[in-house]
C-alpha cells in the first residue's frame, strides 16, 4: 500500500517562499491547486525553479487534502462551473505514486459537490487501465489529461523519457467511451533540440490517438536559464522572456506537418474547450489570427458564444475583487477588453473567465501574429 506524502509542519511552510505557500492560485489556464509539492523527475526547464522550490524533489503535502478542496471552492477568485481549474500543475507531477491518491481524492471531492468547471490534470508519467476505470466514474467535473510530450533525449534536460507519457496517451485515449477527454500536449519545442522532421512526424502520429493537440515553446525565464548555465547545458536562445517562446519558422514548420490534423490548437483553452465540444472558455475568437488552424464547426462555435463586454460589464466582474479597485478599462475592441491598475496577472484571469473575452494588461501588449507569446523569433515591427 502506498502511503500519501507528508504533512510538513507550520515552521516548515514558513520556510518557503511566499509564492511556494499560496495553494490556491491563477494560472493562465484555469486557477491551480498546488497543496502537494516536490517532484523528482527533475526536467531541466521545470517552472519550480521559478517558485523556489527545484531543490525540492520529494512530494509533500502543505494541507490535507479536504481543506486544500474548501480552500479552492472558497477562494474570492472561484465560480462554481465556470472556473477553469488545474490540478498539481506547478510544483509535482499528479500521477507519482505518492501523489496519485491526492489526485484522486481532489477530483472525487469536486465530483461529488457536483461541479461541472473544467479541470485539467498535466502529466507525463505512466499511467495504467486501472486510472481509466476510475475516471470514468467521475459524474462531473469536465476533467481533461494533457499528456506533456517532448520527443527531448537529452537526459541532463528530461531526465524522465518521453515514451512513457505517449505510451500512457495511447492507454487512456483508447476506449471509445469516456468521460474524460485526451491531449497531446506538445511541449516545449526548441529549435535545433526537438524540431526535426522526424521529431515532427513523430508527434503528429501521436496526435492520432488524442481528441486534440496543442503545440508551445518553452518558458525561459531568468532563474531557469540561470540553472542550464550552472549545469552546461547549451542554451536554447540568449533571451529571457515572460512568456513563452515559438519562433516564426518553428511555428511554420509544424502548422505545415500538421496540414492534415483536424485538430491543432495553439491554446490549451481552445484544445480542451474543442475537446469537450464546447466554446473556448478564455474567449480567444476575437483574436481571429489565432483561429485559422481551428476546425470550422468550432470557430462557429466560438463565435455564436462570444459577447464583447461593455465598460460596466467589466467594472461590475471587477467590483468583487479588492485587488482591482484601481483598475481601468483602457480599451474595448472586439480582440479583448484592455485594462490598467492591476499590480498582478491574477485579478486579470478572473474577469477574463467570469467574462468569457480576453482580457489584456496595458503593460504587456499582445502583438499582432504573435499568439500572445514572446517576441524573440519573429521578424518585423510588432503591431
């Protein structure tokens, strides 16, 4: 019987990084519960590092399971069947032996509040039938698998080999009826490491097996290329940058490998809101250059849903949140809603769920043609 990760102690969690301790927080794609952290499969550009938590490398718990669940259904920036949610996503992998019962016992606790919200689970481990029996039995919760792969050989990168996590896309994609959907999620691709055409042509086979895939590049901020410096291991680009990173050419390069994919998304949103056969829940359909790879009954699909807001709108999502009090509409298109007065990204996520439309922050313009990623790599004055 596998015994469930360690309780640490009050003074040990104080320890930590202010970051590290907040269980309960908006990531991009949906808000994150991390109540277990460590991990030791040890990928070189994992987003610990940014935590402060890399050298942690054995799971353990910062609360029990049940108050973690209480603490997310409760926080200010949760609405029940609306919010996106993501579990274990920044500090362990959910499907490690020690882990795979507090995976569980999150998703059954969800399920039986009866939530319908997304949720998705990111994993590159081994999973086996016995996980598919299980899942099923969830009522629901909408739960989506991202199966991270990579095609990396390079051990002092991923030391944990890829195989596994498309051997386990293939095991769960399997039967033909399921209540959980299934993605390859396709990441992170570097230049000259994982970009071959074989590379390529490898990962477009896998994505056979999936209801949908999503390519991206890799996050290289400053503490992660602080440590591929430290150990030796070559440098992908001479930049950091606070999103991620997909050349022009690279991106060229698989739309034209995947020409004959009916479902290739450049989104996560838009790969599991297509997956469940629903609209995207991060409203990306106003930003049409985003939706050219998207199969046509989604783009309708999206389209019949989206609801540009007006500047009350927006002002009435915000009026809940203390931490937007200052904020300011700047601009409202049909692309997103721009907005101002808002020390961090959190708040932001939040109206853009409870809106269903993009939100932007004025500091950090989205250019034209660039997916809302960095701008290393493509060429041209961004608009």
């Amino acid at each position: 019987m596998i015994t469930p990760v360690p309780l640490l102690s009050k003074d040990r969690i104080g320890l930590l990084s202010e970051s590290a301790r907040e269980v309960v927080e908006y990531r991009k794609s949906g808000l994150s519960l991390n109540h277990i952290q460590g991990c030791p499969l040890g990928c070189a550009y994992c987003i610990r590092h940014t935590y402060g938590l890399w050298d942690k490398d054995q799971p353990v718990a910062l609360m029990p399971d049940a108050q973690a669940v209480d603490e997310l259904v409760n926080h200010r920036y949760f609405q029940p069947h609306v919010t996106p949610v993501q579990l274990f996503n920044r500090a362990t992998e959910p499907f490690l032996p020690k882990v795979r019962p507090h995976t569980y016992a999150v998703l059954e606790d969800l399920d039986e509040r009866e939530l319908t919200n997304h949720v998705l689970v990111i994993t590159r481990h081994q999973l086996k039938p016995y996980d598919i029996d299980r899942l099923n039995q969830l009522r629901h919760v909408k739960l989506t698998l991202l199966f991270t792969y990579s095609g990396i050989d390079d051990p002092k990168i991923e030391p944990y080999p890829s195989h596994v996590a498309a051997e386990s896309l293939k095991l769960m994609s399997e039967p033909v009826r399921r209540r959980y959907r299934t993605i390859l999620y396709w990441r992170p691709l570097v230049p000259g490491l994982n970009d071959t055409d074989q590379h390529l042509s490898i990962a477009y086979e896998l994505s056979r097996h999936a209801d949908a895939t999503v390519f991206t590049g890799l996050f290289y901020r400053d503490q992660i290329a602080a440590y591929y410096k430290a150990n030796g291991i070559p440098e992908p680009y001479t930049d950091t940058a606070r999103r991620k990173i997909v050349p022009e050419t690279l991106e060229r390069r698989v739309l034209d490998a995947f020409a004959d994919s009916a479902a290739l998304f450049r989104k996560t949103s838009c790969a599991v809101s297509y997956a469940h056969g629903l609209p995207d829940y991060n409203g990306h359909y106003g930003i049409r250059e985003l939706c050219d790879i998207c199969p046509l009954p989604q783009r309708e699909l999206c389209a019949g849903a989206q609801r540009v807001p007006a500047t009350e709108d927006v002002h009435r999502c915000a009026s809940v949140l203390p931490e937007a009090r200052d904020l300011e509409v700047v601009d409202i298109s049909q692309r997103a809603v721009v907005v101002s007065g808002l020390e961090t990204e959190q708040p932001r996520y939040f109206l853009q769920h409870a809106l269903g439309f993009q939100v932007h922050d004025a500091r950090h313009p989205h250019h034209a043609l660039r997916h809302g990623r960095a701008d290393i790599g493509w060429t041209g004055v961004p608009a």
